[in-house]
C-alpha cells in the first residue's frame, strides 16, 4: 500500500517538476524556464536549455506559470480560463448553410429553366437567377462567419488578488505565490 501512495503521489508532484514559466519582458520577449530566486537586481531564471540568466525586475512584465498569470507592470495575479460563450451560434451557422445550399440549387435549377426553354415556352421572361446566386453566396459568407464566431475561445481573467510583498529583517523582498 505504501509503494502505491508513493508512486501515485510521484505521478501527481512530476508535472510539476519539469513545469516551465514563460517570463515575458516590456520588450515582448519571453523566455522559458523556472523562476529559482528573487535578487536586488531581479530574477535568476533557469531557462530550459539550463543556461541561468538574471532579468532585471524592470524589464518584466508578465510571468505565467500554466493558466496562472502574474502581472507585474498592474501587481494583479489572475487565473486565465479558455471558454467558448458563443457555441450556440453554430445552429445559426448550419440554418444559414442549408439556405445558402437551397438557394445554390434554386439558382441552377433558374439558370436549366432559361436555358432550355424557347422563346414561345416561356410565361415569365425575367431571370432569377443572379438573386439566387447573391443569397446563395452572402447567407454562406454569414454561415462561415457564424461558425467561426461559435468555434473561437475566449481568454477570461478570472483575477485573484494583488502580488503579496513579505518583510524580512534584513530588508524588503517581493515573494511570488504561484
């Protein structure tokens, strides 16, 4: 029983070993690795390639840690959540697909009806068939734009609460709780 709390509990603590922060800079940019320790002159970043590089805290803007962001130009931590509010467009997107398919069909079914028929055959001389190729071809453009409108995720911030700063005796140090 024992060997098995310690393999399940290795299983559960290996993500989060070999889990990678990505620190993104004013200048937009961003490098990999874990945050090991907060000095005077910055933060001492252990990239993935095991380099170690010190980024001066002036120059950071944000750090995320898997769905969990820190702000530091605001001092906010957020959480980012991916939704998708607009799923129910999708039964607009198939209803405006089917009519742009019934108005292709109503066009060449207009354009056999004109071609085939003789001068005498025919009752109603116009044609219609350029209308129902404009519908045809608008309510399909407004079908894909639905679609992608439904399908889209959207970034939430769900925000958590300010950066906590802790006291030492020997001074101030910023402590970052992920």
């Amino acid at each position: 029983m024992k060997k098995v709390a310690t393999i399940l509990l290795l299983l559960c603590l290996i993500p989060h070993a070999f889990a990678a922060d990505t620190i993104v800079t004013k200048k937009n940019r961003k490098y990999h690795g874990k945050v090991i320790k907060i000095i005077d002159k910055g933060f001492v970043v252990r990239t993935v390639e095991g380099s170690i590089i010190v980024i001066p805290k002036e120059n950071i803007s944000k750090i995320f840690r898997g769905n969990k962001v820190l702000d530091l130009e605001e001092g906010m931590s957020y959480y980012l959540e991916v939704r998708r509010p607009f799923l129910p467009f999708i039964v607009l997107s198939i209803a405006t697909g089917a009519y742009a398919v019934k108005k292709f069909q109503d066009y060449q079914n207009e354009r056999e009806r004109v071609k085939n028929s003789t001068l005498g055959d025919l009752v109603d001389t116009s044609d219609k068939s350029k209308t129902h190729l404009a519908w045809c071809i608008a309510s399909g453009l407004f079908s894909l734009g639905s679609f992608y409108v439904a399908i889209r995720p959207m970034e939430v911030k769900v925000p958590i609460g300010r950066i906590n700063v802790s006291t030492t005796s020997n001074g101030i140090t910023v402590a970052l709780h992920f």
